[in-house]
C-alpha cells in the first residue's frame, strides 16, 4: 500500500453513480478510525461552486480540468492522517487521474447498471451526468473498463455496509495498521431509500 510522505495511508474508492462511494467511504473510514474525504466536495472548496454549477456555467471540460487539480491537491498536500477518498463518477475514467493513483490502493464499488439508475432516482441528488436511462447505460458501459483496473472489484448489491467494509479491509489488509472503532454499519440501500449525502457525484 502506497505511503504519503508523512507516512500516512489512503484508500480510493471509484465507480458509477449511485455506486456508494460517499456511504460506504464514511462507514469504512468510521470503522476505521480514518479521515473520509470527498473529491467533490473539494472541487467545490476550491472552486467556490457546486459542481452543478460549474458544469452548468463552465462544462464537464472545465469541471474535469478541476478534478484533476482537486485530485493532485489531494495526493500532494492534504493527507495529515490515514484516510478514505471517494472520487467522483467520471474521475477514474481520466487517464492521468488513473495515472496519479496507480501506486496508491483502488476500490471499484460495482453494481448492475439498472440497480445504480434506481439508487440515483432515489437519493433526489442532481447529478449533471445522469440523463435518461439509454444514456446512463452507454456511460456505464464506456467507463466500465477504466473503473475495472481498481486494485480490487468490490460487488455491492443487496449487500449490508459491514459486509463490503470486511471485505475492502481484508482485500487490503487495512485492520492490520488500524485501531478497531465501533461500527455505524446498517443496509446499503437495495434499492431502497438512499442514505443522505451532502456531495454531489458527477
């Protein structure tokens, strides 16, 4: 597992939307006793914008040059403790995104692609890359192979949060350096009501 130079350890977790990236990254890191941080939820930091208004006034290129940024800021200067990072829906599918995380541990959090439609019609997030159902399903697919050289392939559907969580620590061993922390586990939603999140996932 890859090492800052202060000696501290990160996870990322990648997939489509509605994949449960931000849940299952908060549960993980709370298990843990790690630091959960949001992509997104940086770029809007840094950007003073949501990320539905920057793709709105400035378009997905301008939003991707971005999370590039937000994405190097991340890897460079932002890790002071051991920690959980869920990436945007697009960003593992930019090659020098994919690039940058090639030394660092990857999660690829997949489900079937008509599972991740209902999740997104659940949550009420705006997402400016969910269009119709054909359209989602081509993004799916064009991305598919990228989110595929993640270190590890985790299946998430129907499946409750503590089950995903033991085996993304057991995949890469991240009991071993950890201290243990009291569970907040509880059902990943299949499809039901959608766990509350404050980012928005593009």
């Amino acid at each position: 597992m890859q090492w800052s130079a202060m000696g501290v350890r990160a996870v990322f977790l990648v997939g489509f939307m509605g994949s449960g990236k931000n849940t299952i990254g908060q549960e993980l890191a709370c298990r843990l006793g790690w630091d959960f941080l949001d992509l997104d939820a940086r770029i809007e930091q840094r950007e003073r914008q949501s990320v539905p208004e920057i793709f709105r006034v400035k378009g997905e290129v301008a939003f991707r040059a971005a999370e590039t940024a937000a994405l190097s800021d991340f890897l460079t200067n932002s890790f002071r403790r051991n920690s959980v990072v869920a990436l945007g829906g697009g960003a593992f599918a930019v090659e020098s995104n994919r690039a940058s995380l090639r030394n660092w541990p990857t999660v690829f959090l997949d489900a079937p692609v008509d599972e991740l439609w209902r999740r997104c019609e659940q949550d009420g997030r705006e997402r400016p890359m969910r269009k119709d159902h054909d359209e989602f399903a081509r993004l799916y697919r064009e991305r598919i192979p990228f989110y595929r050289e993640a270190s590890v392939v985790i299946e998430t559907r129907g499946r409750e949060l503590a089950s995903i969580c033991t085996e993304i620590e057991a995949a890469l061993r991240l009991r071993e350096a950890s201290r243990d922390v009291p569970s907040n586990s509880g059902q990943f939603p299949p499809p039901g009501p959608a766990t509350p999140s404050s980012s928005t996932q593009s």
